[in-house]
C-alpha cells in the first residue's frame, strides 16, 4: 500500500508541479530585474562580467521552459530540472566553501530568504531537496516502465524482431 501511494499517479503530479512551481517562482524575480540578477551572477565570480548580462536573461528563461516541460510532463523537464539543480548545488557549495556572504540569487536580487539568512547553506538544503524530489521522479518513471529500456533484451521471433 505505501509503495502504491509513493508511486501514484498523484504522488507524481504533485512533485512535478512543486518543482516546477519552484521554477517559475525564481525565474520571474530574476526577468523583471536583469541588470540586478547580473550583478548576483557576477558576485560569485565564476564567469566573465561581459557574459553576466547575456546570463541573467538566458537563465531565468530556461528555467521558465524547464518548469513548461515539467507542468506539461514532457520530456526533459525532469532532466532539466536535474541538471539546473545539480548546477546550482555546485555553484552554491563554491561559494560555501570559499567563504561567500552573498545573495543566492535563487529568488532574484533582494531574495527575501538570502536576507534573513545571509547564507548559503539554506539554498543549498532546498536545492538538494528538490535534487532528491528529481531522483524521485526518474525512479518513478523506471518502476513505470518496470523495465527500464536500456535492460530490455532485443529478441528475434518468426514476424522479426521486438523488445521482450
């Protein structure tokens, strides 16, 4: 029963729309404020400052599309989610372990979080949980498949071939 009720249909759903909640909900700050955002990516000193404009548009915009293919359940949403998640956990792990009293900029400039907490580790926290919710997802999409494709053994029958 508990098994059934963790890799429902509705279980699903709702860890879709939370992450991609999570998304639209950090992407919009960071829009409407680019020339602030850039100034967040700069402060971690991780890309050249002519590249920090071009970033500030580019990342809020691809997390928008990311959070689209979440809420629509498409493919790569997940994946998506997966690799921006990953990327910012190391940026944000960077700047933890180099002593960075810094914005996240998770939020967009002036992130309330980062205010009350001015640090990083909070981000981080929220980001792992939402890297464990991914990992979650793609576990659920293989007990879906119950085989996952790659394991599937190709046969050969007497009308050609197809997947066993």
């Amino acid at each position: 029963m508990f098994w059934r009720l963790l890799f429902s249909n509705p279980m699903y759903l709702a860890l879709r729309l939370l992450v991609a909640g999570v998304f639209i909900i950090a992407a919009v700050p960071k829009l409407a404020a680019p020339g602030d955002f850039a100034q967040v990516i700069s402060g971690y000193g991780l890309t050249p400052d002519w590249l920090n404009p071009a970033l500030a548009v580019a990342l809020p915009l691809a997390e928008l599309g990311v959070a689209v293919l979440l809420v629509l359940n498409r493919p790569g949403g997940v994946l998506g989610a997966t690799l921006f998640l990953a990327g910012f956990s190391m940026v944000l792990a960077y700047g933890i372990f180099i002593g960075l009293d810094v914005d996240c900029g998770c939020f967009g400039p002036g992130d309330p979080e980062a205010e009350a907490y001015h640090g990083l580790d909070q981000a981080l926290q929220r980001d792992l949980w939402l890297l464990t919710a991914c990992g979650w997802m793609y576990l659920r999409q293989l007990v879906q498949r119950h085989i996952p494709a790659p394991l599937r053994v190709r046969v050969k029958n007497t009308e050609g071939e197809c997947d066993a």
